[in-house]
C-alpha cells in the first residue's frame, strides 16, 4: 500500500530510508530498529497519550489523535508511509488498550 500511495503522490517522497550492507545490516537491523522501536512507543503511546487525555479522554478519539500523530512524524517518506504508519499506530493504540490480558501485560512491557 506504501508504495502505491507513493506512486500516486510522488512528490510527498522527500527521502528513503537508509539500506546498509554487510554487518551494519545486521547491527542496524537489531540494535537500531530496538532504539527506534522503544523511541517511538515511549513518545506516542505514553507521552503523547498522557498529554492527549485531558482533552480527548481515554478513548477512541485520543487513539485517532495519537496515530494520526504518529503517521505525521513519518512525514519525510511520502504520503504512503503516513498512511500506512497512522493506521499500525491506530492498530497498536487499540491494542495497547485492549482489556484482555494481552493488552494490560505484555504490549506494556514492549
């Protein structure tokens, strides 16, 4: 879906991602996707959250606030990678919210 949205838009791409080779592959593939992944949950699930709730409550809206949030820090790879990263944000907000055990003990964790 990235990609043809992309296609559609391309002047929305301002850059790609980076692709190393050899073992900076590997080392960017474990360590750096880690500190990214834990950047982002920490700023958009719990920072942006928080500051969110005051003014949207604990539900649907602060979900749609967030991820939209989330998607528009990805802004630099085009329109597709917004869309597609607004919907895994709304997707992982829901699940982080999910009452089941999933949801209140192991997305926390993550």
């Amino acid at each position: 879906m990235n990609s043809i949205v992309n296609a559609a838009f391309p002047a929305t791409v301002l850059g790609v991602y980076f692709r190393p080779s050899g073992w900076l592959y590997f080392v960017d593939l474990v360590f750096g996707m880690a500190l990214v992944a834990g950047s982002e949950e920490i700023v958009f699930r719990r920072c942006a959250r928080d500051a969110f709730q005051p003014y949207l409550g604990n539900g649907y809206a602060s979900v749609v606030a967030t991820s939209l949030l989330f998607g528009c820090y990805h802004w630099w790879a085009g329109l597709g990678t917004i869309v597609v990263a607004t919907m895994i944000g709304i997707l992982l907000m829901l699940s982080f919210s999910d009452p089941t055990p999933c949801g209140r003990w192991l997305l926390p964790i993550i």
